[in-house]
C-alpha cells in the first residue's frame, strides 16, 4: 500500500506489486480536491470495520463507479487534460527522463558543493522532493528569505525536520531547476566565508 501524492505520475511504476495506491491530485496531476485510488478488486470484497462511514469505503465508490455523490468534476476534468497533455508528450517515460534530468543537475550542484549538503543518502533520493541544508540554521534562513525575494519560493523544509526542501514536481520546468542552481551558487560564493566548520 503507498501514499503516491508525491510522485504520482512522475515515472512509471509497476502497479500490480501493489495492494492500493492513493493519492491526492494536487501536486503533480490537477487541482486540489481530488484523490485517486487504485485498489485491487479483491480487497474491496469484505466489508470494512462497521464504524466506518459510507463516504471514507471504498467500496461505495467502487460500487457507484465514483459517481456515489456528485464528485469534483472541474477537477476531475483538469486531471483529464493533463492526462491527455501527458500521453501527447511520450507518457510516463517521458516524464521521468525530463524529471531525472532534473533532479540530476539539482544534485549534482549539491555533491559539489562546500556550501550545501543534501540530507538523503544517494540511493534513497528522491525525484521530486530534494533536501538540503548548509549545517547552519541562521544560514539556511537567509537563504530561504534570499531565495524567496529572487522570486524562489517555498524552499523552507518541512517544519519537522528544518532545512530546505525543493520540489521539483511534473509541472516544474528545467529551466526552473537552472534558476534555483544558479541562485546556489551565486549564494555560495557570497557566503564563501561562512562555510565550513559546521557542514562536516
Ligand atoms: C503532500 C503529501 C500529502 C498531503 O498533501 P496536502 O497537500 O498537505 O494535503 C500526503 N502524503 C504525501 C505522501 C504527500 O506527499
């Protein structure tokens, strides 16, 4: 079972290795307001715990062929344009070499840096959210306050774990991942003196 909202068609996957895959649309697919759930027929067969409602089962979706209530249907017709949209530019395969590429020149910029350190070991990383962080907290602000008056903005981490995270969601372009890379660096050599000790 995966919570998918994150990489949601970003690359393809082997769907039947899973039980359910759900996930909200808003980050890579269309407007907040939809989920997607994709269940295999045999786990919708029992019925669920007796507490609980008729509009959190999923078989009463799957019964009603998601037409039990009247659905977000704007939203449902966004996701429909860019489903279309992503059949027209090659698919999923596609998708992913344009997202790996990006997240490859993100990264890349980060394995070389004395400034940033990306905070996820090489082969857990992720293709659509890149962690980093300088090792200083103070400057880890001001470059998240820099970024956002370069017109980069939501790069604070989550507010769990601190730092910064960048997402590089389907609708980010690469030219956006250039921008953010060279904003890194320009940072990095005007911060050139305030590196070191903490990173290591
Ligand atoms: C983003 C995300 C959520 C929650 O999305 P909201 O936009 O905060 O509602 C849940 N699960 C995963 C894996 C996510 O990436």
């Amino acid at each position: 079972m995966a919570d998918v909202s994150s990489c949601f068609l970003s690359r393809p996957i082997d769907v039947k290795k899973y039980g359910l895959l759900f996930g909200g649309v808003q980050k890579n697919i269309g407007p907040a307001g939809n989920v997607i759930v994709v269940v295999r027929k045999d786990l919708l067969k029992d019925d669920p715990m007796p507490m609980t409602p008729t509009m959190l089962t999923y078989k009463t979706y799957a019964e009603k062929n998601s037409l039990y209530n009247t659905p977000n249907c704007w939203g449902i017709y966004m996701c429909g344009k860019v489903f279309k949209w992503l059949l027209g530019i090659g698919g999923l395969e596609e998708m992913n070499r344009r997202n790996e590429k990006k997240a490859a020149l993100l990264y890349s910029y980060l394995d070389q840096s004395k400034l940033f350190k990306g905070t996820v070991r090489k082969e857990d990383r992720s293709l659509m959210n890149v962690t980093f962080v300088t090792g200083n907290k103070e400057i880890d602000a001001r470059f998240v306050q820099e970024a956002s008056e370069n017109g980069l903005v939501n790069l604070k981490g989550h507010r769990i774990v601190g730092g910064m995270r960048a997402s590089l969601y389907n609708a980010v372009p690469y030219e956006g991942v250039q921008k953010l890379v060279d904003f890194m660096e320009k940072f990095e050599k005007e911060n050139s003196s305030a590196i070191v000790s903490e990173k290591n």
